[in-house]
C-alpha cells in the first residue's frame, strides 16, 4: 500500500484529519503517572500509551516528537520505538524529528527511521538544500512532510522571505516539491501553519496535491474556520495536528485519560467542516 493509499484509507476510516501530537513533557505529566511510575522513561511510555489507546478512535495520525524521547537519554529510542509499536498499524505515524542533512547521513536517517523504527512519514528540514530529501524519496510506502511555511515567529527570518522571485521562501519550497513530486516514489508533502491560514494559501496553491501537515490547532489558536477557507480548493490530505490541549486535557484529574478522550472527540468534531472533503 502506498503512502497516499494508506493516508486516505485512515482518514476514511476514522472520519477524522485529526493528528495526535505526542509530546511527553515530564513537566507536564498526570500526578496519576508520576506517582505509580518511579522513572522517567516508564512515565513517559505509560503516559503515551494510554493517550494512544484513548485517542485513536478520533484520529486518523498520531505524531510523535523525538526531542521529547531524545531528552530521556540512553533509554530514550527505546520508549519511542514502544510507543510507536503500540500505535495500531491502520494509523499514519509521523516522525517529528525535522532532520536535514546530506550524503551518508541523511541515508543512515532513513535507516534509522524508514529501517528500524519503520514510521510511516519523518518531517524534514530543507535549509541544507533539497538533496537533503533525496534518501527519504525512493519508497512509496513512506511520505515526508517539508518545513515549508512554519507557525513560530522565527519563520520570517527566512521562510517568510522573498527569495528566487517568490514573495515568500515558503512559495519557492513548495513549488520546488510539486516539481521534485513528478520523480519522487515517496509523497512530498508540508508543514504549514495552522496560525496563518490566509497566508498560507498563497504556499498550498503552488503544489496542491502535496499532503499537509498542520500544527497550531488547539493550544496555539489556530482558527479552523480560517484553515478551512484556505483549504477549500486543496486536494492533498492534511492532517491537523493538536498536541497539548489533548493530552493534557485532563491534567491532574484521577480520570484524566476520560479528559484526554473527550477533548480527542471535540477537536475530531470540530475538524468536520475540513474532513467532510477527504472521507
């Protein structure tokens, strides 16, 4: 099954472009958790866990975050190859790891992550140039999603930047990657902003059948009557990422993971006037 195939079929089957971002905060996790598990390592893997199992009915994706893994140290990979072992296989798994880089590095990324992990998508980071894709793009099963109009304020140092007769660098990525897309055996797709829906159509329209990835729903304040807007002529899938107002929806309640549910359900509703387009 190629990655588009099985990026349509569980956004069908789950009536949802509903993204679970996974990004255990030790901060930030249920006193429920800290206090039945000693470690680190084991708070983290629970917690994730029964997020999954309480939110994978109401979502199409679930999106990992490797720094969040990455900071648990030795034991770190560990737990995420659990946690994505856990995620049930008709779901999409996206690597947020936003690596970028060249030659036999970027091939022992792909290994590492295509290989070993075997996710179904990585975000990349295209700065380096776009040779920097070239390992990640000979597998039709698999799907990359390029930093290409990012939410965070940094984003006008360069993404936001005219650059090669673009109004913005962002405009030049994505029409480089409808290009790139004729050749390519993986699926090119985007990161794009939720926080930035009018400007974002102006990046979308230059590569339409690219699939989307959209953080800033939920905690940051993405509009989704103004992403849908902006949607209303692509025909890439998004997935549309929320990452804290779900899984800390419950906070320190005993019955958080009914909080977590709940708010998995409502944003998943919510997401119905964009969804109704690719169910």
């Amino acid at each position: 099954m190629t990655f588009s195939d099985k990026l349509t079929a569980a956004v069908k089957a789950s009536g949802s472009t509903l993204c679970v971002g996974l990004d255990p905060n030790l901060s930030k996790l249920p006193t429920a958790i800290t206090q039945q598990y000693a470690s680190a390592d084991e708070q983290v893997l629970q917690f994730c866990k029964a997020v999954i199992e309480n939110t994978a009915e109401h979502c199409a994706a679930f999106k990992p975050n490797l720094a969040f893994f990455e900071a648990l140290g030795t034991r770190g990979l560990e737990v995420f190859e659990e946690v994505i072992s856990f995620i049930p296989s008709d779901k999409i798994i996206v690597a947020d790891a936003k690596r970028g880089d060249i030659s036999t590095t970027a091939e022992h990324y792909q290994k590492a992550f295509y290989g070993q992990f075997n996710v179904d998508a990585i975000t990349l980071n295209p700065l380096m140039g776009f040779e920097t894709l070239d390992a990640f793009t000979q597998d039709d099963t698999k799907g990359i999603y390029v930093l290409t109009l990012t939410s965070n304020p940094g984003a006008s140092d360069f993404l936001k930047k005219p650059f090669e007769g673009f109004e913005m660098m962002g405009q030049f990525i994505a029409s480089e990657l409808a290009k790139r897309s004729q050749k390519a055996k993986a699926h090119l797709g985007m990161v794009i902003g939720a926080t930035q829906a009018e400007m974002s159509k102006s990046v979308t329209d230059l590569h339409l059948n690219g699939s989307l990835l959209i953080p800033g729903v939920g905690a940051q304040g993405g509009s989704v009557e103004e992403l849908a807007k902006a949607l209303a002529d692509h025909a890439g899938i998004p997935l549309i990422n929320s990452s804290r107002s779900i899984i800390y929806a419950g906070s320190n309640e005993e019955n958080w993971v009914e909080h977590v549910a709940q708010k998995a359900l409502e944003t998943k509703e919510s997401l119905k006037i964009i969804t109704q387009r690719y169910v």
